[in-house]
C-alpha cells in the first residue's frame, strides 16, 4: 500500500517539508502519480525512519547518503563499519566541545568570582579571558591596556580582529 507526502509525514515523524527536501536532493526517490503526486510505499517508509533516527544520531545528510548506498549495494559487512567508525568520530568531537565548554565556563566563573564588569574597571571583552579580543583602543586605533593592564601591546585592536 502506498501513502500520500502528508499521510507518510504523519506516519514517519516528519514534516511534509522535510520529505519533499529528501526527495529533491535525492536521499529518497518515491514513484509519482500520473498527475505527479509523489506515493511512498513501505520501503520509502523504512528509509525515512532510518534518515530520521540518523539525523538523531548526528549524522549529517551526506554521510547518511553514504550508508544507504552501501545498505542498498547489500553490504551489511561495510554498513556497520561504517557506522561504528562515524560514532566514534561524533563521540571524539562532542568529547572536545565538552572539554572546550568546561574550560570556558571555568574562565567566565573565575571572571565572575573575580568581579566580572561590576567592579576592578573590566569590560565584558578587556582581554582577561582567553582568546577574547580586546576592545579598548586609543585615538589612531592601537590596543590599549584596559584598567587591569591585561592587554599587551602585541594585541590587534578588535576591529581589526573582528575584520579577519
């Protein structure tokens, strides 16, 4: 049996929009009516849901693109693989934004703890935090020292930073 875009949306756990898009850049190919009304059936379905439980996964659409066509070449031996390889990737990656997250909020506690822009003269961007550009700059456009005296003189002014 064969289901319309909307009945298969509602059925699959997608929006209309989202099966029409996977349509489009190929990722599913339904058969159409004779009036071009697209029509999935029960295998249409069955991709959908594994689209959807990979973009759940993280996967991005290019690389569920890759595992179906090798669950389509009927390569079970190089879809789990490849799987197992892609978590591991997305692991490793989601450990270093936590790692990059935990450092950060560690400098904005230690900011805070320190006075933060309520006392000592800082600004939100004076330099103490790692990696921040500062923001003070004297008449021709040189980086200043803030009050703390955290910027050294090496340091761009923050428009030219921001330009970059």
């Amino acid at each position: 049996m064969t289901h319309t875009v909307k009945d298969t949306a509602a059925r699959v756990g997608l929006p209309s929009r989202t099966l029409r898009y996977y349509d489009r850049i190929g990722l599913v190919s339904p058969p159409r009516t004779e009036a071009g009304y697209r029509v999935y059936g029960p295998a249409d379905e069955g991709r959908l849901r594994f689209v959807r439980q990979a973009k759940t996964l993280g996967f991005s659409l290019e690389e569920i693109r890759d595992l179906i066509a090798a669950a389509e070449r009927g390569c079970c031996s190089e879809v789990l693989p490849e799987v197992e390889r892609l978590l591991s990737e997305k692991i490793a990656a989601i450990d270093v934004q936590v790692n990059e997250l935990g450092a950060f909020r560690e400098r904005l506690v230690a900011f805070r703890a320190g006075g933060g822009s309520g006392s000592g003269g800082h600004s939100a961007f004076c330099g103490c935090l790692d990696g921040v550009p500062p923001v003070t700059t004297n008449q021709v456009g040189e980086a200043t020292a803030c009050k703390c005296g955290c910027v050294s003189s090496e340091s761009p002014p923050f428009d030219k930073v921001a330009s970059r």
